[in-house]
C-alpha cells in the first residue's frame, strides 16, 4: 500500500464526532511548495491537490465527503489553483507523484484542462495522476454558466478529448457538447501511452463510468465513521464493467482519500474514528482498507488547533512509523494496480 496526502491549498482538516470539514487558512499558513518538500522526504507516494472555481456563500447542496451530506467548506474559503500549484510543486520536487482530488471537468474546456495537465506531467518529468469528477456543488455550476443536470455526460466526453490530446497526433471529437477537429495538442505527456486517469466518486454512475473510461475509482472516507468496506458495492459494480469490457482487474486501482490522525500515544475513547491514534492504531485501519482493496490511501489530515505545525507533526510520524509498514500491506480484492 501507498500512502498520499491531501494538499493544504484548500486549508486543514478538522472532524467532530459525525462529520469531516475543512478550515479556509491563508495563503502564509498553507505553505503549499514547503509541505510539498517535507511529504517528500518523509517518502510519501504523492501529494493530491483539490478543486473549485469559486464558493457559494450560501449552499443547500449536500457534500459528498460527509454521509450526513452536511457542507464542509466556509461560506468564504481560500482555495489556491490545482493545475498551477501542481506546476509549482512539480518544480520543487523530483519524485512526489501528483494528482488531483478532484478536477471537475466540466468547469473548463477539455481542450484547455488536456494543455495544463500534459505540462504539468512534462515539468514533473512524467509524475502526474489525473483525478477527475463530475461535480457536486450545483451552485457552482450555476455561476459558471453550466448545466448541473449534463455534469455527466459532459465528464464523460471531457475524458475522452484528455485521452485523444494526449495519444493523437492530429485530435478531432464530435460529441455532444465539444465538436471540433483537425488540432494538434504538442508536446505529448511525458508517461506513456497518456497519465493514469481516476474517477471520483461515491455512487454506482460514478463507479461505471470509472470502469468504463478510467484507470481506477477514488472514493471518500472523510467522515469519521467510515467504514473500509463501506463502497463493497461500487466495487462489484466496477468488477462486473470490467469483465463486460474484458478488462484484468488488476489494471485497475482502487484509491481511498481517508481523514486521518495520528498521534504518539493511543486513541483510548469509546468510538476511534477511521486512521486516528498511535502508528499501530492507523496502521491497523490501513490493513482493514487493504483487505477492502485499495492500494492507495490518501490521507487528509485531522488538524483541530488550525495550525500547519499540528499538520507537519503528523507528517514526520507518519514518515518515520507508518509508510514503512504500509508498505508492506498487500491489498484484496484483485484492484492491486500501482500508479
């Protein structure tokens, strides 16, 4: 098993008995380039990097990362740019694999997320994963100008154009929403054929376009409840389009984003929530999500006090007492593709 960590350019994480939330911090206290160099070197796999265009002050739409669907963004939250933070990170590292947790595709032109993301994987000398979803905050569709009800169909054909600028010499589509042909998309991706693609998801729709489209499935285990076979369900349903398509299995990755916490000294309450206590305590529930089937766990750190010392803390432990360890965790269920 591979462990990754959730960037700061979205802010800390916080978890109260039921539910994950993230704390909008300043652009000083994320220090996005200095984290990115201390994760490397405590030999973290990768380093995952979220997605909005702009915040609602006001929101009804429920958020995935919590089952309670309660929101977890402030109404005015401070959010720094994937693909140019990604770009960033990529030059002030040599080995941290990069991804994003999640692009939502249709917020931008397919055209012009396929330019950024081939540079960001050229600078990083071939480093980059591509998550990608389609979206849940229907009040950001509606400032954008966008159809929250298309999302999906949308997503697919974005996929699509990632894959055809990547691989193609001369790139055309003709779909639904994007038409176009004869463009060149140069340079090529330094990973080949093209960059691993995940899919984001929580829902059955989710877990068939991931088979059907991408490389593997990227689910959320934020709220402090979660339990590791929790998406069983998802996974059968990517099992059952792959076999449909004729595709291994084991060409196929399971990623779970995961709230984690950890601490020298055991967690000694009544409920531990999900990666929380001692390296052993985390360690434990890393071998439960390896029995479920993920090879990758990315973890989103529970950081109460609001300050980037709690995080780096948890950081160096995790370095020093569990990626060791996890390591050498084999997952189940056939989904053992390494990114």
């Amino acid at each position: 098993m591979e462990l990754g960590i959730y960037s700061t350019s979205h802010g800390l994480g916080y978890r109260d008995g039921e539910n994950f939330f993230a704390k909008s911090i300043t652009f000083d206290m994320m220090q996005p380039i200095e984290v990115a160099k201390k994760v490397e070197d405590a030999d973290f796999h990768s380093m995952w990097f979220p997605d909005h265009v702009c915040m609602p002050v006001e929101s009804s739409s429920g958020h995935v990362a919590n089952a309670s669907r309660t929101r977890a963004y402030e109404s005015r939250h401070n959010m720094l740019d994937a693909a140019v933070l990604m770009g960033a990170v990529a030059n002030a590292t040599s080995t941290l694999k990069i991804g994003n947790t999640v692009l939502i595709a249709p917020y931008r032109g397919p055209l012009n997320d396929a330019r950024q993301f081939a540079t960001v994987d050229i600078l990083s000398k071939g480093r980059l994963i591509l998550g990608v979803g389609a979206g849940w905050l229907e009040e950001e569709f509606s400032a954008l100008g966008l159809s929250y009800q298309n999302r999906g169909e949308m997503t697919n054909e974005c996929i699509e154009i990632y894959k055809r600028s990547w691989t193609d010499d001369v790139v055309e589509f003709h779909g639904s929403f994007y038409d176009f042909s004869g463009i060149s998309m140069d340079p090529k991706p330094i990973q080949k054929p093209r960059p691993p693609i995940i899919f984001g998801s929580v829902v059955p729709a989710g877990a068939r376009r991931a088979a059907r489209f991408c490389d593997g499935l990227y689910p959320l285990f934020l709220d402090p409840k979660a339990d590791p076979f929790r998406f069983s369900n998802l996974q059968d349903i990517v099992r059952q389009e792959l076999d449909t398509l004729e595709r291994a299995h084991d060409s196929f990755s399971m990623i779970a984003c995961a709230s984690m916490r950890v601490q020298k000294d055991p967690f000694e309450g009544k409920e531990r929530p999900i990666c929380t206590g001692s390296p052993e305590q985390v360690l434990s529930d890393l071998e439960r999500l390896a029995k479920a089937g993920y090879s990758h766990v990315v973890a989103f750190y529970d950081c109460p006090s609001g300050q980037i010392s709690e995080l780096l803390d948890q950081i160096s432990i995790t370095g020093n007492a569990i990626i060791p360890e996890a390591k050498k965790l084999v997952p189940g269920g056939g989904f053992n593709k390494t990114l």
